[in-house]
C-alpha cells in the first residue's frame, strides 16, 4: 500500500478523537493535535489522518520519553535530528501542528511563502527537499534516519482501521422529537371523581410504583438521545387528568405510550405484551412491534406479541400524534428473572429504544 501525501480524508476527526481518548498517554493534548492537524491538513491538502499516525509514532503515543519534550509542541521531531538535539520549538500546539503539516507539503512539492512558514527548519531545508517525497513510504530515511519510519506508521494506520471497525456507531438522535410518557394509573379524574389508585397490586408489589420506574428510565435515555419528554402523572401531587386531557396533551408529540405491567391469577402466566387499540393505524404497529422487540430482548419473560385492544387511553389519542401505543413489560403476578423494580429500570430503557429506533428507521 502507497498513500500520498496529499489527499483528503473522509472520516470525521472525532474518530480519531475518540481513538486517542482510549490509546493516547495524554488524551487532552492528543484531541487538540489530532483537531489542528485535521484543521491545517484541509488547509494544505495534505493527509492529516496520517499526519496523526505521524505523531503518534514521534511523540511515542504522547509520553514524549524521546529527545522531543512536550512543552516544544513539536509533534514530529522537526529540527531534531538524533543524539540528543531537541529540534524546534512552536509557542502553540496549533503552530505546531500547523508547522508539521507545512513540512509535509513541502516534501510533497507545495511552494509555500517563507512569510507563511512557521518553522524555521522548514525554510532552511525547503529547497532540499521539496518534491523528494510524494508518498508516505518516501520519507523513511528523509524525515526520519529509521528505514523503517514507514512501517511503522502504517502499523498505527492499521490499528485505527482495526478499532475503527469494532467503534461503536453514534447514538441515534432524536433532536427537535416530542415524546410524551404515561404512567400508568396513580391520579385519576374521571365522571366519578378525582383520586389516586395503584393498578394492579400483589402486595408488595404495585404496579404504578414500577409503570414509574419504567416511565422515568425511558424518559432519561430518551432526553439523553435528545428528545423532549413529557411525563404525565408520575407522582400522586401531578395534576390529575381524565382521558382525554391526556389525549389533549399529547398534542404535538411524536410519539404518546403508556406505561404498564400485566397482572393475573395464575403465576405461570409470564410475557411481555404491547398493545394498540382496535383501530390502530400502521404507525401504531410499527412503533409497537419496535418496542416489543426490545422488551422481550431485555426483560427476557417471553413475547406476547402486539395485540389489538379497545383501550381508552389510546382512544383519546389526536392524530397529529404519529404513533400511539401501551405497554405491559410483564406480569407482576408471575415469576420474574430478577426483582420487579430493577426488571422495570431496564425495561424503561428497552422502551425508549424501541421508541429510538422506531423514530430513526420510521
Ligand atoms: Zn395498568
């Protein structure tokens, strides 16, 4: 393999940011040298992913053990030349940079103005060694004495490929979405009255307690996705709604799901369940079949399926939401593979992943 020295890169810098967050003896200092160099690599049109290579081999990951010392912010060994000497110093990490990369696009043949160099090896030696290195592979024994200066470099190329590919690909992102979260049960206003009541209990287990602890793990991970959330009624002081002031107030969000847990009288009864109403659109499907997937992944008690339901939380829905659905992660009355409130916690996040990944993939 033979790269040029000039040339563009096409990933962000920010994955060589997180990569020398992990590799680096210095990660502060290799975020501000691997941004200059992308900034003044674009400048000169010259490669500054290797150019990152570059100084990651010079300044030996950043611990800067050579004859270069971190306060030159020198991060190629410029001027140094063996034995000893310290090579040039730059007031700033970005002259430093950007002096590096000016070096490499005089061997790669650029003419640049002296005025506009910043070191001074550069201008003394330009005439030498201008045009004497179109590749990578041709500065060994010129930038550096080390025959095997090439090699080398394309060794830390290829572990920044290598981690590249098992880097974990960015969140999704769910700015500008509106998402708005039911728990289900606590206050209630309804024909009969105002009140409070806790769904289904197996003492002591309450079913509001966990559509709470669900309700809330869902809205945190959805609000650090950068979603807005709306939480209805998740503490006995909330302001009680009917139905359809909930319907009303899911207006303008994205996505309306209420929050449940499943109870019945048998103990072998165990799955998790997501339900829309009977005449749920294809959106409602999608959104529930996204979360259900992601249920059964994670609270790991079976998988009810989607089903169709007359339910009158989701009846009172307005349109202008995209997506309604209610949730059941499991059945309180039955066995569970772990304690009920910690199995609610993930259960929240499996939630707003379904939720994620419906509002990303549609
Ligand atoms: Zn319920």
């Amino acid at each position: 393999m033979s790269v040029f020295i000039l040339g563009t890169v096409a990933e962000p810098v920010e994955a060589f940011i997180a990569w020398l967050s992990q590799k680096s003896a210095d990660p502060a200092l290799a975020k501000q040298v691997a941004s200059f160099h992308a900034k003044w690599g674009k400048e000169y049109g010259v490669r500054w992913d290797f150019a990152i290579f570059q100084s990651c081999l010079e300044t030996g990951w950043f611990t800067f053990k050579g004859d270069v010392k971190k306060a030159q912010n020198n991060f190629a060994g410029i001027g140094a030349t063996g034995n000893g000497e310290p090579g040039e110093s730059f007031p700033t990490v970005e002259a430093g940079c950007k002096a590096q990369i000016q070096h490499l696009a005089t061997y790669a043949g650029q003419a640049i103005a002296d005025a506009e160099l910043v070191a001074k090896h550069t201008k003394s030696v330009k005439n030498w060694i201008s045009g004497k290195a179109k590749t990578w592979e041709e500065l060994a024994g010129k930038w550096a004495a080390d025959g095997s200066y090439w090699r080398k470099i394309s060794a830390i190329a290829t572990e920044f490929s290598q981690w590249h590919e098992s880097y974990p690909q960015p969140k999704p992102t769910l700015a500008g979405k509106r998402i708005a979260i039911d728990v289900g049960h606590g206050s209630y206003k309804d024909n009969l009255g105002t009140g409070w009541e806790p769904g289904a209990v197996k003492p002591p287990i309450r079913e509001w307690d966990l559509n709470t602890i669900a309700a809330k793990e869902c809205a945190e991970k959805l609000r650090s996705l950068g979603a807005a959330v709306d939480i209805f009624q998740y503490d006995p002081g909330s302001p009680q709604l009917t139905l359809s002031e909930k319907g009303a107030r899911s207006n303008g969000h994205d996505v309306f799901v209420s929050i449940h847990h499943n109870s019945v009288d048998n103990p072998n009864a165990q799955h998790s369940l997501t339900l829309i109403h009977t005449n749920g659109t294809v959106e409602d499907s999608k959104l529930a079949q996204s979360i259900e997937k992601q249920l059964v992944a994670v609270c790991k008690v079976g998988d009810g399926g989607v089903r169709k339901q007359e339910l009158g939380v989701l009846s009172t829905v307005p349109s202008s939401v995209k997506a309604c659905c209610l949730t059941e992660g499991f059945f309180i009355t039955g066995r569970l593979p772990e304690p009920p409130d910690q199995l609610a916690k993930a259960e929240g996040g499996a939630i707003a992943q379904g939720i994620a990944d419906y509002l990303v993939q549609g």
